[in-house]
C-alpha cells in the first residue's frame, strides 16, 4: 500500500535533541565535577537546590536519589506507617501507591476526574470513610499531577483539612507546571518532584526532590538521606536511608533547569499544535484557567477497539505512541487486596481502556509533528 521508503521513525521522546542544546554546557559542568571528586553532596547539590527552591517560590528543595525515594522521605519524615491510610489515586504511575505500602502504611485508591485525569476530591471523604471502617487512621493523601497538569489543589486542600489529612504531592510528572497562576512546590505540605530522564525535568540517571516550606520537615529529609544521622555522619538519630542526588546529576540540572522554562513554553507549542491538530475528532486534553501544564504526555481518549487500531496504524507509519497506563492501580497484582474508596474507581477503568498518548518533547518541530497528526486523522476516519 506504501509505494515510498519508510519514513524515519519518530522518537516518542527525544531525550537526545536536548544534547545538542547544551551539551557543551554539561559537559563542562561534569567535567568541573570530576576535577573536584565531591560525587556525594558536593558544592552542585546545594547550588541545584537553591535554584530549584527559588524556581517554584519554596523555602526549601531537598534532593535525593529518585522521585520514588522523595515519596518515601516525606511519610517517613511524617511518622506514617503501618495501621495509616495513605490516599491515592488509583489511576497512576505504581510509585504512588507503593511507597505508601514500603512504609508499612495502606494506600486506599481513589477513583480520578475524566477530564483531568488527577484525582476527583470529591471522593477522598469516601476514602477516608472506607480506611475507617477498616480500622485505618487516614493520615495522608497523595494527589498526583498527572500528564504534566495539576490537580485541582483547591478542592484537595478543602477535603484534606476537614480530616486532617497531610497532604504529600506528587508532582513527579508536573514539576513547573502551575496552579491559580503559581508553580507546583507550595501547594499541600511537601512536593515530591522526579528527574528521571524522560521526565519534563531530567537528569542522566536517576534523582528526585522534596520540595517543602516547613524547615523542620527539610531538617529531618536531610537527616533521613543520610542514614538518619544527627550533628555528624557517625551519630544516628533515626533510622533513615542512603538516598542522595549525585553531585554529577546536580550539575547536569544546574544547566537544565535554565533552559527549563523555554522547554515548558516549547512544549506547550507542540499541545497547541496537536489540540489544533486532532480536537474535531478525538478527546484532547483541557487546562483550566490559572493552570499551565509541563505536558510530561501528550494523552488523547479513543475508545475500544479503535485504540487499538490508531496505535497500529501510527506504528505501521514509524509514529510511537504509548499507553499510560494500561491498567489501574486497583487491579495490578501487588495493589488489588488494597481497599478501593467508596464510589469506586470506574472512571480509572473506564480511562485505562482509552487513553493513548502522543509523542510529545520540547524539541519536536513542526513538520514532524504534522506527520504524526495527519496520520493519525487518516486512522480515526479509515
Ligand atoms: C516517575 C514517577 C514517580 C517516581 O519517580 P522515579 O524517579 O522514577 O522514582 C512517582 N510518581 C509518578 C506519578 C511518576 O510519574
């Protein structure tokens, strides 16, 4: 049916376009931390996290080894562990659940808004009813800003505060997104952030972040990185964890983080593109008014068998696409004996079988991006 060549294959994300950006920068940057040998902790740490700080308006960023660990930091540092309800939702990468079950405590699953895909606070009252009846004490709650966008942290703060509920973002695939006009960082009591390469953030291997205004919490993140060590090293005042963003990672994000903000306007110019592009024919995403989002994925719903279809065709035309995420938390293996809150989780299972997302970086420029959309406009109406 193809009379011509193959098109070259687009990459779902072009980890490598960003290189040729600034890759004399970070080569420097690494360079300057190899003549020092400071690998843990160095200067570049603490430089990286006063910028990060100073770039989402917190008191404090506290770096550590991955965005998983950052969850974990926070419940720890916040005492929560076994008989704890940790409220989450169900629709979402496997981290945010799981670091709740790593402390001992019981993620409770919340069902998600259709059309944000983040967590539907109208449902965490359920939740925390659900985690009562079973003997639980609700003590936290997980939003996560999925896809790039922010919950609505608004309604989360409202319902948390009537149950006291500390609130622990998840911010891992939205970090310089913004809500009611302020970046992600101060919105709950801690943000955990992720730089995992393919992050809108990333690094060159794994890392992560704490973002937080409360200086006795940063106090204690910086103690539970480091074994839980108190004055020095050798006196150990809780028990902790060896959890540390490489200083060599700390100046590859050095040179990021500046170019950061036109990444995040670039990608932006690719959502629009797209919305312009597909929104006759399929569910594109929405961002409310005082909201910006870091599109960390580009997610459009097409249903049933025709998602299918859409990814096969785009496939058969070297355009990647991705499923995120096939199946929901609530039905996955290690979390289905997990209680689900009351009102249930349809609208997760309802998005697992729809969403499909795009190729979607900084760097993807126009006339590929136009190949990617009218192929899959071609597919829709075949
Ligand atoms: C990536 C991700 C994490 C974990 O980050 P790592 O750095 O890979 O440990 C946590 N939550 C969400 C929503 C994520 O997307």
């Amino acid at each position: 049916m193809n009379q011509r060549p193959n098109p070259p294959m687009i990459p779902f994300i072009d980890v490598a376009a960003q290189r040729h950006r600034i890759g004399g920068a970070i080569d420097t940057a690494v360079a300057r931390v190899l003549g020092h040998c400071q690998f843990i902790l160095g200067p570049e740490v603490r430089a990286f996290e006063a910028e990060l700080a100073k770039f989402c308006g917190a008191r404090h960023a506290v770096t550590c080894a991955s965005g998983t660990d950052a969850l974990v930091l926070v419940l720890r540092a916040r005492g929560i562990g076994p008989g704890d309800a940790v409220i989450c939702p169900s629709f979402t990468f496997c981290a945010t659940a799981e670091v709740a079950a790593l402390v001992g405590a019981t993620p409770v699953f919340v069902d998600v808004d259709a059309a944000t895909f983040n967590i539907d606070a109208n449902r965490i009252a359920g939740a925390i009813a659900t985690a009562k009846s079973a003997g639980l004490t609700p003590k936290a709650v997980i939003p996560v800003d999925l896809f790039g966008l922010a919950a609505d942290h608004t309604a989360v703060a409202a319902a948390a505060e009537k149950a006291n509920l500390f609130i622990l973002d998840d911010a891992a695939q939205a970090f310089g997104a913004t809500f009611n006009n302020r970046r992600l960082g101060t919105f709950g009591h801690a943000t955990a952030t992720s730089f995992f390469p393919a992050k809108p953030l990333g690094c060159y291997g794994d890392g992560g972040a704490v973002i937080t205004d409360d200086d006795e919490m940063a106090d204690v993140l910086r103690s539970l990185r480091m074994h839980g060590q108190g004055s020095d090293r050798y006196d150990n005042i809780r028990i902790g964890l060896a959890s540390r963003l490489d200083t060599i990672q700390a100046a590859i994000l050095i040179e990021k983080l500046k170019i950061f903000p036109d990444e995040i306007a670039a990608r932006d110019r690719v959502a629009c593109r797209y919305a312009e592009g597909l929104g006759d024919l399929v569910v594109v995403p929405k961002v409310a008014a005082g909201s910006t989002s870091v599109w960390a994925q580009y997610t459009i719903r097409v249903a049933g068998r025709r998602r299918d279809r859409l990814a096969a065709a785009l496939k058969a035309e070297g355009i990647p696409t991705a499923i995120y995420y096939p199946i929901p938390l609530h039905r996955q293996q290690a979390y289905k004996h997990y209680p689900v809150g009351e009102g249930g989780v349809a609208v997760s299972d309802r998005l697992a079988a729809e969403v499909i997302s795009l190729p979607m970086h900084a760097y993807l420029d126009a006339p590929t991006q136009h190949r990617i959309i009218d192929a899959t406009r071609r597919a829709l109406v075949s």
